[in-house]
C-alpha cells in the first residue's frame, strides 16, 4: 500500500528536478534514491556506527570513509540547526526578561512581546 511523507519544499525541488531529468516521476525519483541510499549503507566503504560515533566525538572525522563523511556533514549541519536544552532555556529566560531574543530579516533585535500586548 503506498503511503505519503512530507520532506523539506528544497529536497522536493531537488527531486522534481532529478526526477525529469531521468525520465523518472517523483515518486520512482525517491525510491530509487533510497535503493541507492540504502546499498552505500549496506556497503564495506559506509559504517553508519562510525558516523554516529563521529557525531558523539567518540573518533576523529578523520577515520571516516569519503562516503561517511559526506552523511556525517549533513548530520552535523542539520543538529547544529536545532537548539540544545541549554539553548533553549537560555532564550526561554530572555523571553521571561523581556530581552532581545534574535534577529529579523532586516537585521533588528527582535523582542518578546508581553503576554496580552502587540
């Protein structure tokens, strides 16, 4: 039975784009992307416990393969997108203080308006 999943607008872009470019439609597009995902990680050259122990500083990113560390730049840049506990505890205690708590698109201090208040 198929079923749906929802990814990011610029990884469905990327697959349109792909996916006409093989003559292929979108969903024959990411199936074949997750056979071919789905081998390098069964492969010798792609060890997902040693991008994993890369990720947790447990080894060098240096002992990774070339395949490894392509995944593991993606799995880094993606974690670092998302804040820490200790991150969000300090913006939630700006929050409460009423202090700048980020930056909009033209560059200005964003504030945390008062409960109530526009």
């Amino acid at each position: 039975m198929a079923q749906s999943i929802k990814l990011a607008d610029d990884i469905m872009t990327i697959v349109r784009r792909e996916s006409e470019l093989q003559s292929r439609s979108v969903a024959g597009q990411v199936a074949h992307w997750v056979r071919i995902g789905r081998a390098i990680e069964k492969s010798g050259n792609f060890d997902h416990a040693r991008i994993t122990a890369a990720l947790s500083a447990e080894i060098e990113t240096t002992q990774l393969s070339t395949e490894e560390k392509d995944v593991w730049l993606d799995r880094f840049v993606e974690k670092m997108g998302q804040p820490g506990p200790d991150e969000e505890a300090w913006f939630a205690r700006r929050r409460q203080l009423g202090l700048g708590v980020g930056l909009d698109s033209g560059g200005n201090l964003v504030r945390e308006k008062a409960a109530g208040k526009a």
